[in-house]
C-alpha cells in the first residue's frame, strides 16, 4: 500500500498541493483525475520522488520516504516502474534493447538471462517478432506496448503512468487500458494512472482521486462516480452531453 498522508508542495511560496491525504492498494489500477493546473501531474511526481514536498508523508509499504537513505531510496526507485506519456523509447535503439535498457542499469543478469526476461514481457503485452524493429517503425499503439514492457521488465511493485493514452485513438486506447489493469491484477502492483480520459476512468477506475486547484476535491470507484452528488466531480465529468446521458441512464436504472 501506498499511503499519503497531508501532503503540500509550493513553488516559489505558491500552493500547489494543499494537504492531499489518500492510500492506492496493490492489484488496483488507481486513477489521479483534475483539470489543467489541478496539481495531478506535481502529485504523481512527488509519488515518484522527483519533487520533495514541504510537507507531508508517503509511505511505501511500511516505509517512509523521508526516513530512506540515499541506497534505500535507489532500491525503492528500482521498484517502480513508468509508462511516460509519449513512451519516451529511445529512437537510436532497438525493442530489445530499450525493454532490456533497465536490466542493462540495475542488475547483474546474463545477456541470456536479460534476453529470456526481455522476451516474457513482450510477450506479455502481445509483442512477437518486433525485437530488432526500431520505435520508427512501429504503430502508436505498438509503442505504448514496448513502453509497457519496459516498465515492467524489472517486475515493480509500484506502476506509475502518465497519460498513457495519449495520441492513441479510441479502440487502441481501451487496448491499452485493459492491459494495463490485467497486469497489475496479474503482477500485484499498486498502478497509479495521471489520466485526462474519461473513458479510462469509467473503465478501469477502481480507485478514482480528483484533484481541484491542489486540493483533493473526491474519491471513490468507477461505479460510485455515477451516483455522487459531489458538484465538483459532477461538473468535472459530466461537462460531455454523452457522459450526462450514461449517468442518467444509470440512476434510472437503479432506482
């Protein structure tokens, strides 16, 4: 479990983040959700430990992040693994070798040992024959797969995605979003996704958290987003005609 614990973060004595306190539970796939400026994007980056926030607790599994020394904090960093919003694949190498790039980094593995581990993840994603092909040649959605892969190539307990679905059209994007949560119920891993997309969060949100000017304005699932009478996230979500009508039909339905 990752548990937060009244978090604030500031930029030049400006509130960014103002006192976010929630948990994400292992085999979840757990969405952070906001407008622009809402502060998601700073809070999945404080997750990650890439700001230091002035205030407040993370903790991983029974470890507090301030409390790590510098070898504890390269060995928490190991277990996590991150899907970037453009894939962030390196163009100059191969599938291969951008799955076996972390392996390569943090361990001693055999190239065998490397190679065997390289080709269980792109299968896992549903890759084949793709290890000498360059990202260039490769679809959108066959990029976002190998970013998959590489994210989970060191077996982490912790899967931070940052818009995953971005640029990718519907159909590969609830591709994408099926995967993802098969993995993390597969691999028990606490998922934590920055998302824009509504359609994700109504489909694999089982633990929703919106954020609204740094403060943590709801929470809930997928399925008690549809009956809250919570303004801000019902403003949030409900801004397209489409989700209106499926909220309606829902309430409706369970009278």
């Amino acid at each position: 479990m990752i548990e937060v614990i009244d978090l604030y973060k500031e930029f030049d004595k400006t509130p960014v983040l103002k006192g976010i306190s929630t948990t994400f539970e292992k085999g979840k796939t757990s969405m952070i959700i906001g407008q622009s400026g809402s502060g998601k994007t700073v809070f999945l980056k404080c997750l990650l430990g890439l700001h230091k926030h002035e205030k407040g607790t993370i903790i991983f599994d029974g470890r507090n992040y301030a409390d790590l020394d510098d070898k504890q904090h390269r060995q928490l960093r190991q277990e996590m693994g991150m899907v970037f919003q453009g894939g962030a694949l390196y163009d100059s190498l191969t599938v291969e070798e951008n799955v076996m790039f972390p392996l390569k980094m943090f361990t001693n593995k055999s190239f065998k040992e490397m190679l065997e581990r390289v080709n269980t993840v792109l299968k896992r994603v549903n890759l084949k024959n793709v290890n000498t092909k360059f990202p260039a040649q490769l679809s959108g959605g066959m990029q976002k797969r190998v970013a998959i892969a590489r994210a989970i190539v060191m077996n982490p307990k912790y899967l931070f995605c940052d818009e995953p679905n971005s640029g990718l059209d519907p159909n590969t994007a609830t591709l994408i979003d099926n995967l993802i949560q098969e993995i993390t119920k597969e691999y028990q891993m606490i998922t934590i996704i920055n998302s824009h997309d509504m359609n994700s969060v109504m489909e694999i949100g089982e633990k929703i958290v919106f954020l609204k000017n740094g403060v943590k304005a709801w929470e809930g699932t997928n399925k008690e987003i549809f009956k809250t009478e919570n303004e801000a996230i019902v403003d949030f979500v409900y801004s397209s005609n489409l989700f209106k009508k499926v909220r309606e039909v829902y309430l409706n339905e369970t009278k």
